[in-house]
C-alpha cells in the first residue's frame, strides 16, 4: 500500500510544504534539522495533525482532504512509534499492548494472546507484567513498538524511535529494529535527525529543510550527490559550488580546481570527500593533482580519527590519523597545505 | 491676715479648685464618649433611629451596633464580648445574663406582637391563622431558640392549630426575605418588620386574644467602660418622649 | 530525625500554622462535655442531622464529579472559546461569601426564580426548602474544588499519551476513560475529597437556598450553629462528630491514594 502525501500546512511563521510518495513495503526515512517540520510531517501522516490544503492518500483511500475530508487517527490503520514511547503508565507491559486490539474490539483473552505473541516475537516476554517505570529505555522502545504492530497496522510511524537511548543502547537497538522494521510488511516511515539511521535503516531518505523537501533519494544518491549544504554536513562531505569550464572549476568565493568532468559547463556541485585529502607543512610538489594553502580553524576528534576543518579558498574539511597530526604538530592556527587529486573531486550538474 | 479673712480664702481656693476639676467634684456633667449595643436582630432597623435621636441631643457620643439573634449577643457578653448596653428580644433570655451577674437591672422597654407575613398580593389568600393548616401551604417561622420563633411555637400551641413549616430560619430577617421572594407563602414574624419592609410584604394581623406578646429588655453589661453614658443611653431608650415615639412609628408597643 | 535537617527558616513559620490550625482543634476538643456526649449525638435529631449531612455531601460530590469532570478536562485543553472567562467564572462560587451564593440560587432556582419560576409554573416543581435543594447548593459551592484541581491535573496530562490511543484505534470514550482519567488520579482523588469536605462543612447557601428544618434540611452545620443559640455544650458536641467524621475519612484515603502517587 503506497503513501500519497501532498499537502501544505501552516502554523504562525512555519509552513510545511509536502509532495511525495512513499512505495509500498519500503522503509523511508525523514531527515531534517530541529524544527524543519518533521514530526509534524509524522503527525499530519498518522492523522493527529489538519492539513490546510491538499490531500493524503493510503493505498486507494483518501485520508485527508482539506477541508472536507478528515480520516480519525482511530480509522487510519497506522501504528506509530512516539519519542520517549508514550507508554500508558498505570497500565502493564502487556496490558499496553493489548490496549490496541481491545480498541479494536478483541475479547480480554483475544487481546492478552496478541500481546503475548507479541512479546515473544520482541524477545521482550519476561517484562510481560512490569510496569513502564520499571523497564530501561532499549526495553520501552520495544514494548512501543509491539504495542504499535499489535493492531496489525497498514503503515509504521516512528518518531526519532532512538534518539532517547545513550550510545551504546543505541547501536544493538538499531540492529534489532532493522530486523522488525525490515520484516514488517506495510510502509515505514521514520523521523530522525541521525544520517547512520537513515543510512541502515532507509530504502529512501526525504530530506525535510525548513517546511520544504529539498532533496529525495537512496542514501548513497543522497551521499553522492547531496543537493544541500545541510545534506553534505549530513553525509560528512565537502560540496562546492562554482562555475566549471573547460576542465576547471572555478569556486564561488575564491579559490580554483581541476577536475576530471571536462564537459562540464556552467553552475555545478563537487563534492570531495574528507579521507581524499591530504594535508601538508611544505607545498607538495607533483602533477594531477589540486593544491593549495590554508589556516587550521578546528580540530575535532571522531572514534579512530581528527577531523581538520580549514580555512582556505575554498574551505575544506579533512579527516586525518592522530598519528599524522602528532608527526606534523598539527593545531589550531597552524598554517597548512591542502592536497587533493583531480580524480577524488566529483562535479556534478544540480 | 485674720482668721475670717483665711477662712474666706479656703473657701475661694476650694471652689476654685474645684472649677478646675469639674469631674471631680460631682456636679452635672455632659455626657461623652462612645458605646457598644449589642440588639436583638429584630431592633435593625429602630434602633440606629434612637441613636441618631440620642446623640443629636448630647453631641460627643458615639453609638455603635451589633445585631443578631438574641442568644447569640447574649453568649457574646458572656464570653466577654466588649459591650456596654445589650437590648434581647427575650425576657428569659436576659434573665440569663442577670444571673451570671453579667448584666443588673434590665428595664421593659418595647413590646412587639406577631403577624402573619405574606407576599405582595397575598397569592395564597390567607386570612386567619386556621388558614396557615392548609395542605401544602411553605410556612416559615424562626427556630425556636429565636425570640420570634419560640413565641410563634407558643402562638400554635395555645390556638391548637396542626401546622408544617417548611423552614426554621435563624433570624427573622432572613424568614421576611424568603416571604418577599416569594419562596415562602406565609411567614410568622413581628409586626415591627412587617412595618419595616413596607409595601414589598403584606401582612394579616392576628386577634390579640390568639396573639403572643414579646417583651423587649435593656440592661448595662456590668463590665462597660463607660457606665455613664451607658445608663444615660438606656434611661432615654425607656423613658424619654423621642424615644418612645420612634418606637412607636416603627410598630413597638408600650410594655407596660 | 528529619526535622533537624530542616532549614530554619521554613521549620518555625511551618510549626506556627500547625499550631494555629490545630490548637482550636485542640481546645474544641478539651471543651466537650464527654459525659454528655453519648446522649447529645445519640439523639434523633443528631443523628438525623449527620445522615442528612453524609446524604447530601456524598451526592453533591457525586454530582460535581459528573459534571465538573468533563468541565475540567474542556478547560485543561482550552476546547471552548473564552476559556479564560470561562475558568473565572467556575471560580466565583469560591470567592462569593456563601449567603450571596444561597441568594443567587434562589433567584435562579427559587420559586419565582429565573429557570424556578418556570419549572414551578409549568411542573410544580421546587428547590428550595428540599434536600434536593440542600444537594443542589452545596454542589454550587463545592464544584469549583473539583474542577480546578483536577484542570491542573489534566494539563500536566501531555497529549501524547491520548495521541497515542487514538492511534491505537480508542474512540473519544475510551481515550477519557482508560487513559485520561486513570493518568490523572491522584489530582482527580485530591479533587474530589477537597470537594466533599467543603460539602459537608456547608452552611451559609445551604440555609439561604434551602432553609432549615429538622430531616429534610438541618444538616450538621446547621443543627450545630442551630443548638449555638441555646445549648453551646450541645453545638460543640455536635462539631466533635462532624470533626470525627471527616478526619477519619480523610485519614483512611490518605493511606491508600498516597501509597499509589509514591509509586
């Protein structure tokens, strides 16, 4: 069952702008920045949000058309996954679970079976009868997500399902819910600011920037050839602008480079990434090959790498080892020069 | 000087003293100062009228009021409330005072008798007491421990008369309103309040041979401040023409 | 001890007002004439006037909680236009002296009443001078307890939890009763307890609005300030019971809904 989503939707300065579709059966992820209308999206999906303009289609039916047609969020067949889990706390794991189905109109038994099978299938079956206080949070995300699925729901909405877990929870939870996220049928969309989320999770991320949707594709398109600045933070890319011709790219605010698309011509991308670049006290000397010189602005340590953000034309981003930056007594001001090969910087028309 | 002419001096310097301290000497002086009454709920309404009478006649002095029903001022005193003068509606309620020798002397100065109150236009057409044993009929009267209420008991019980009030009120003013409203039908009350609501309640009046008669006492609180002007304040209540006319306007009767 | 870790400056002010609350409590008490009192409260009109007061108490409760709850909840979510005016209003009746509150009742459900007046005309019914009457004025002056407590709860109730109801598939219904409500309990118990003690200690609209008369109208209040007028040993006999009565009640709910709020 596909979802058709186009609509608008303003509150006080904030529009949302959507048109999109997401395939039947496949996990699409939402990224954006903090308050670029996300959840809302989320919302307006599970129908707890009005659209101003618009219409929302699953499958063949029309679940929002403004301003007529208005499908409850009880109607909707959706099951949504909330940040922090929203779990009913006066009620057991189980009786949580079983809510849905007796919603529904399931017997007392019907509803207890359901909740059990459930349980087994989240492995989750010894917190059967605890209560949401007493359950740490990589246990709350599952009992969400098995009170969710126990309606059997057409659609899966999640809601940043990982964002309250600490690091470590964060990994083994992913995995898992790669595996029921992978085995559910219907569509799953998912909301998060993570870019290794949509990376695993995703068959298809929707970039959302500000109300508007300003980049849709597979994850390695979207790492390829982000269209944004934002997406290229996102992905851990450098993306430059400028002018090609001929072979060289002139870069808006300063600074030339050779590249390997010779014909290319006009406004374009490139996008160069981090580990392709190297960094060096003297100009190095050598054909086919981009060079120039700037300042260290930043130094900032990932897991098994430094992170050099640089002040030059154009600004770049390098990764290097800590050994390299202890052998070339690299810091923060020191000047430096910046190598990369032709072949490593991929320009692109928009 | 001889002994004539010192003689004549002590006499000088003695009234001359004395014309320095008139208190001291005894002689008539003007009354001053402020009082505390506590009334009986149903003299709200005469009462500020003496007083106005009162201190128009000895400008200097102050009254002031306290109303509610008869037991409770009466209680008040007792438990030291500062009162200089207190007025009941009840004779044995006084006598209660006199014997925990709170207050001495009480003087009968007003005597009221009751009426049947009824709404303007009398919708329920009474005209006799027999008429208040009708089926149905909302009759209020005062609880009885209200001076209004226990002689309306009395008034029921030497006529004989079967009747159901529907409400006991704690204080006549609040059974006149109720009557007003028109959430009562009938309501047994003083004349003296039938008077004072005016034409807002209609009233039928009852044979004095059926009727009981409530007697109304003052007496200084033994433990006033101001002893003086609390007996000249009682003594004009009970005996001068002014106050005695106004009481007369307002519907009291004379107690004697 | 606890006590010693308490800054001194919030310790001294706290046990000032115990004591202010409790020494008339105290006094009270030490004022009762224990050997009377088996006879005073075993009497027809004692007794008569406690049922009378547990009755209509427990009804005015009753009614505030069917009324005030949904209001509450429709304050909390700000569903109805004005909803500032509208919780100024549920207010009044707290800051009305409760004389006046009798009056108003009795110029909108008296016999010549703006709604009274039409009902008795037209189906000869009457309020004032009933215990419907007694019920109806102490739910007037108790309901504002109910409501503004249990608004408080349900705002601090986040929409996500009746969110995630709906999309679990739970009507409006459903949602109030198994979520809302449960979520909201121990403001909801707070509520309603708050309510009921201002029920049963009700005097003022009470008398004003239905009068007073032994086993239909004189409740405990009533017949204490009542006995006031003739036999103070009796009104304080009286106010013992109704002090027994609420503390007791008080102390049993506290042991069982305070438990649950800890865990």
């Amino acid at each position: 069952m596909k979802i058709l989503a186009n609509f608008t939707l303003t509150k006080g300065n904030f529009t949302l702008d959507i048109d999109t579709t997401v395939s039947a059966g496949t996990v699409t992820a939402v990224l954006g920045p903090n308050g670029s209308g996300k959840s809302t999206l989320l919302r307006v999906l599970a129908g707890l949000q009005l659209i101003d303009s618009g219409e929302i289609v699953f499958g063949d039916r029309v679940v929002d058309a403004a301003p007529s047609i208005h499908v409850s969020p009880q109607d909707r067949c959706v099951g949504v996954v909330f940040q922090d889990y929203a779990l009913f706390p006066h009620l057991s794991v189980a009786e949580n679970i079983a809510f849905g189905p007796r919603s529904l109109g399931a017997s007392k038994k019907e509803a207890r079976n359901v909740a059990r099978a459930q349980l087994e299938s989240l492995g989750i079956t010894e917190l059967s009868a605890r209560r949401p206080s007493q359950i740490s949070g990589g246990q709350g995300q599952r009992v969400a997500l098995a009170r969710a699925l126990a309606t059997q729901p057409d659609v899966l909405l999640l809601d940043e399902p990982l964002a309250a877990l600490d690091a470590q929870t964060r990994e083994s939870v992913r995995t898992e819910l790669e595996r029921h996220i992978k085995a559910f049928t219907g569509c799953v969309v998912f909301v998060t600011h993570d870019p290794l989320d949509a990376m695993l999770l995703a068959d298809r991320v929707i970039i959302l920037e500000n109300g508007s949707i300003t980049q849709e594709g597979t994850p390695s398109e979207l790492a390829a050839r982000p269209a944004t600045d934002y997406v290229a933070t996102l992905m851990g890319v450098n993306l430059i602008r400028g002018y090609a011709h001929d072979g060289l790219l002139q870069v808006d605010g300063g600074g030339v480079l050779q590249i390997s698309q010779r014909s290319l011509e006009g406004q374009v991308l490139a996008v160069l990434r981090p580990e392709a670049i190297t960094l060096h006290l003297t100009q190095p000397q050598g054909s086919a090959r981009n060079v120039w010189r700037g300042t260290i602005r930043a130094l900032t340590p990932m897991h098994d790498r430094i992170r050099v953000s640089i002040d030059a034309s154009p600004p770049v981003v390098a990764t290097v080892t800590h050994a390299s930056v202890a052998e070339l007594k690299l810091s923060v001001g020191t000047s430096i020069w910046v190598s990369a090969k032709t072949l490593t910087i991929e320009a692109f028309t928009k | 000087m001889n002994t004539i002419m010192r003689g004549l001096l002590a006499v000088a310097l003695i009234v001359g003293l004395g014309a320095l301290f008139p208190s001291a000497s005894g002689a008539v002086t003007k009354p001053s100062g402020e009082l505390t009454v506590s009334a009986a709920a149903s003299l709200t309404d005469v009462f500020p009228v003496i007083a106005d009478a009162f201190q128009k006649r000895f400008p200097g002095t102050e009254i002031r009021f306290n109303f509610a029903g008869s037991s409770t001022i009466m209680n008040q005193v007792i438990a030291g409330a500062p009162v200089d003068v207190i007025a009941t509606a009840s004779e044995p309620t006084m006598r209660l005072g006199v014997d925990t020798r709170i207050v001495a002397r009480p003087l009968l100065f007003a005597k009221n008798d009751l009426a049947i109150a009824v709404p303007a236009g009398n919708p329920e057409n009474i005209k006799t007491l027999t008429d208040l044993q009708r089926n149905g009929l909302l009759l209020g009267v005062c609880e009885t421990v209200v001076p209004c209420g226990s002689a309306a008991a009395e008034m029921f019980f030497n006529n004989k008369l079967d009747v159901t009030p529907v409400t006991r009120e704690l204080d006549v003013r609040s059974l006149l309103g109720k009557v007003i409203s028109g959430d009562l039908d009938a309501g047994i009350v003083y004349i003296t309040d039938v008077k004072a609501a005016g034409s807002k309640v209609e009233f039928i009046e009852i044979p004095v041979k059926d009727n009981v008669v409530t007697t109304y006492p003052l007496a200084i609180v033994s433990d006033s401040k101001n002893t003086e002007l609390a007996e000249r304040f009682v003594n004009f209540v009970r005996f001068s023409t002014t106050s005695q006319g106004i009481l007369r306007a307002f519907g009291f009767a004379k107690p004697w | 001890m606890r006590i010693q870790r308490a800054p001194l400056f919030l310790l001294i002010p706290g046990l000032v007002a115990l004591l202010f609350l409790v020494v008339p409590l105290i006094a009270l008490i030490a004022q009762t004439p224990w050997e009377a009192f088996p006879k005073i409260i075993s009497s027809p009109e004692a007794l008569e006037a406690l049922r009378l007061s547990l009755l209509t108490s427990l009804a005015a409760t009753g009614l505030a909680a069917v009324f005030g709850i949904p209001m509450a909840w429709l304050l909390a979510r700000e569903v109805l236009p004005f909803t500032g005016l509208l919780r100024a209003l549920v207010i009044v009746p707290l800051l009305l002296p409760p004389v006046v509150s009798g009056v108003a009742l009795l110029e909108a459900l008296g016999r010549r009443g703006l709604v009274g007046g039409f009902l008795y005309d037209n189906f000869d019914i009457t309020f004032p001078f009933t215990t419907i009457g007694v019920v109806i004025a102490t739910t007037f002056v108790a309901m504002p307890f109910l409501i503004i407590t249990l608004e408080g709860g349900f705002r601090s109730l986040h929409q996500r939890y009746e969110d995630a109801a709906a999309t679990l598939g739970a009507n409006s219904r459903r949602i109030f009763f198994r979520v809302s409500v449960p979520m909201v309990a121990p403001a909801a118990i707070a509520g309603l307890v708050l309510c009921w003690a201002r029920a049963l200690g009700e005097f003022g609209a009470t008398i004003t609005f239905a009068g007073n008369f032994p086993g239909v109208t004189q409740t405990m209040p009533l017949a204490v300030y009542t006995a006031l007028e003739s036999d103070r040993s009796v009104a304080i006999a009286l106010s013992l019971v109704l002090l027994l009565v609420s503390v007791g009640v008080l102390v049993a709910l506290r042991g069982k809904y305070l438990q649950t709020r800890a865990s």
